[in-house]
C-alpha cells in the first residue's frame, strides 16, 4: 500500500489519500461490447432523463455536437443541447442493459401532449441529432418494420462505449454519505449508533480507503438495515451497498469489463448460502451442490425455480406457506415467470424431506442477511489489512483475479466464524 499515489495510464501521479498499486494488473484488451441482434423485443423507449444529470464528459460531448448544430435563436440553440444530452443518457443506459434504443421519428410522436413534446423535443431537431451522432460513427442505426418504418433503433458504437466506460469510474459528486441506516418504506435514516460502533467504524475506514480508488460507479459505503416492529433492525436486513451494485449482471458483459485499479477481477461469491447457513444453525454441512439434490428429486428442469422456492420459503413462516406459493405463481414483478403450483408443492416437500431441520427456520431470510452483511463486512476489513480492495456484492465480493485464492479463503474462515462450526462452506469464483 502506497500513500497518496494513483495509477493513470501506467503512470503514477500524486493524489490525496492512500491508493493501492499493483504493477502486474492486466486490463481488457477491447471493451466494446457488439450490439445484440435488433429487434422490438430488445429494445426501449426513448425516456425523461431530467433526475439523471450525465457525468462531466457526456456533459462535454453533448456541447460538442450542439456546436455543429447551429440554431439562430437561443431556445433553438437550447433545444438542440436539451435534444443530444436526452440522446446520450439514453443511449448510455442502452449500453447498461445491451438493449437498443427505439425513437419514433413521425411527426405524430412530436405532437402537443405527446411524451416527446412534454420531453421539450421537436421532430426536425431530433432528426438532426441522430443523423449527426450516427455519421460521426458515434451510434449505428437500425431500421424495422412497424409504423412504416417511422421507427428506428440505434446503439452507441467504440467511441461512445468507451466515454461510457470511461465515466464509470469517475469520482462520486453526489449527497450520499457512508454509515449505517434504518429504511422504513422509502425513508432512510441513520441509525442512533455512537461514533466509536465497531461496525460503523469498520465501515467509515472501508470507505476512506475506497473513495480513493479507481472503482467503477463507486459511492459512499453503506449498510442498510430494515425496520421492523417485531424485531430490532439490525436483525432486519443489512447488506452492503455501494452503486457499483447497479452495474448490470444480467444480459450485459459491461462488469466484467469493469476493473479495480487497473486490475482484471474475479467474482466470488457464497454458494447457496441462505441454505448453508440454515443448516449450519444445526451443525450441518450440506453437500457440494445442494440444489441438485433437490432437482433430483422433484425432477424440475429449471434450477433457478428450486432457488425461488427456497428464498420464499425461508422468508415466510410455516403458518405463512400460503403465501409463498401465491406470491410465486403470481408475481408482482413482471420479468420473473410465474411458479406452478405444481411445482412449488413438489419443491417444498423435497425440501422438507432432504433437510428435515429446515421447518425450524422458516421466516429468518432477513435474519441470514444481517449475518451475512457481517461476514462482508469483517472479510472486508481482513482484506484491506492484506493490501487488497474488494466490493460488495449482495452475498458477493469483487476483487482483482490475482487475489482469488487468498480471497475465498479469508471468506470461508469468517464465515465459520461467525455461524460457530468447525467446517468451511463452499464459495464459487467466476473469473472475468
């Protein structure tokens, strides 16, 4: 650990506050990711992104490209650096979630009372924008075949990839502050803890150090628990947050593009852990792959079905079971599949049957993430003390790929630890 030094460029310059360097770090040879094939079902609307200010650079590119828009009147000129910054922002979470971005471009899209028009876009000016982003070889358009081709989708190409990327990693400008909260609902408060708490000390040192590394979408550490009535919030909740969290994982490559200082970066995560630490209240240690076991049992094809089954059911209690088995087959969220009720009873009683401990613990899914927020937390700080940057996760840390090893096992010690057995559990790595 070296003080007050960064690595840009494979050079160092001087920099307040304590930064790690690592002179073998291996970066990603090319960061672009290929847009999928286009189509209506991969693509979104063009959206109101006034509450997302762009990052310093796109603030810059948009003012570029508004100059080679000349408009004689300055609500024009306004309208024009309005129109390109909607574009880029649009186009940025486009490239989030590798999906394309689909704007109408008949003159019914811009009339009064539409989105567009409340958006303050106006049909010729927008025409101009992407006609300009997509010769510059900024964004690829594609055309398909609804409203007569009055519809067209587009995806940010190398050069805006890379100011995209670039922008992750850019310093945290905003009001969020590090330490531990209580949400009840939407509010978030701090939670009535002294200065000197070994948790919230933990947490302010973590961050100290943090803040100061090349971290994508890094913001202030935080430990968030829940309120509730019955039992005291810190055994409610309390996972570790940090915006680099929002870095898509599913149907987008860009985290594993993303790095630490630098460095190429592995995942690691608890394998079922929920689970583990169930058993392990009874001094169980569950086989390699204990969702296997229960696949092969009920003979369900989708593993990912048996994983909900188990979440909902260690979140609810047994007299709650109803519950779980309606909130499945109905979920409130739209891109989660429904759960049969077939499969769901035949989930259950394998379960049952295969841990028959398992009735025991019904209704303390918040309760395991309280621990398993403290078993980051302290592996964290064990980390740090060896030189070594790690990001949460949820049940997950992120740390370079050259730290792998060391990493699961300081996991797997804190662990034991913290659920008292004398035997380690298992934790996965998936390299970048």
């Amino acid at each position: 650990m070296k003080e007050g030094r960064r690595e840009e460029g494979g050079e160092e310059v001087e920099e307040g506050g304590r930064v790690l360097i690592n002179r073998t770090s291996h970066l990603p040879t090319d960061s672009f990711i290929k847009p999928p094939k286009a189509s209506k079902l991969n693509a979104f609307t063009l959206l109101n992104t006034e509450a997302h200010s762009l990052k310093p650079p796109l603030k810059k590119l948009a003012l570029n490209f508004a100059q080679e828009i000349p408009r004689q009147k300055k609500e024009h000129q306004e309208t024009v650096l309005l129109t390109l910054q909607i574009l880029i922002k649009n186009l940025q979470v486009c490239w989030e979630k590798n999906q394309w971005l689909s704007i109408q471009g008949g003159n019914s899209a811009f009339s009064k009372g539409t989105q567009y028009e409340q958006m303050g876009l106006e049909r010729n000016i927008m025409r101009e924008c992407l006609i300009l982003l997509v010769s510059e070889g900024d964004v690829q358009k594609a055309e398909y075949d609804v409203q007569a081709r009055q519809t067209a989708l587009y995806y940010p190409l190398n050069s805006l990839q890379a100011i995209y990327m670039d922008s992750l990693y850019l310093p945290y400008k905003g009001f969020q502050r590090s330490g531990i909260f209580v949400k009840n609902g939407q509010q978030k408060i701090l939670a009535n803890l002294p200065s000197n708490h070994t948790d919230l000390v933990s947490i302010k040192n973590l961050h100290e150090i943090l803040k100061h590394q090349r971290l994508p979408n890094y913001s202030p550490l935080q430990r968030i628990f829940t309120c509730s009535s019955k039992d005291p919030y810190f055994l409610n909740g309390g996972r570790l947050y940090t915006n680099s969290q929002l870095i898509p994982v599913k149907g987008s490559p860009i985290r594993k593009f993303t790095t630490i200082n630098r460095e190429r970066c592995c995942e690691i995560d608890f394998s079922a852990n929920h689970l583990r630490m169930s058993a392990a209240f009874f001094n169980q240690k569950l086989s390699d792959d204990p969702y296997q076991e229960i696949l092969n049992i009920v003979k369900v094809s989708c593993r990912d079905d048996i994983k909900r089954v188990f979440a909902s059911l260690i979140s609810t209690k047994e007299s709650d079971t109803n519950k779980a088995r309606y909130g499945l087959g109905y979920p409130k969220e739209k891109r989660l599949n429904p759960i049969s009720f077939a499969t769901f009873e035949v989930a259950y009683k394998a379960i049952n049957q295969l841990f028959p401990w398992f009735k025991a613990v019904r209704g303390i899914g918040s309760n395991l993430q309280s621990i398993e927020g403290q078993i980051l937390l302290e592996t964290m700080s064990l980390l740090l003390e060896e030189g070594i940057i790690s990001i949460p996760l949820h049940d997950a840390l992120r740390v370079p790929a050259q730290h792998m090893q060391k990493t699961e096992r300081i996991m797997q010690g804190t662990w034991s630890k913290h659920l008292g057995v004398d035997f380690e559990t298992k934790v996965t790595c998936k390299i970048d």
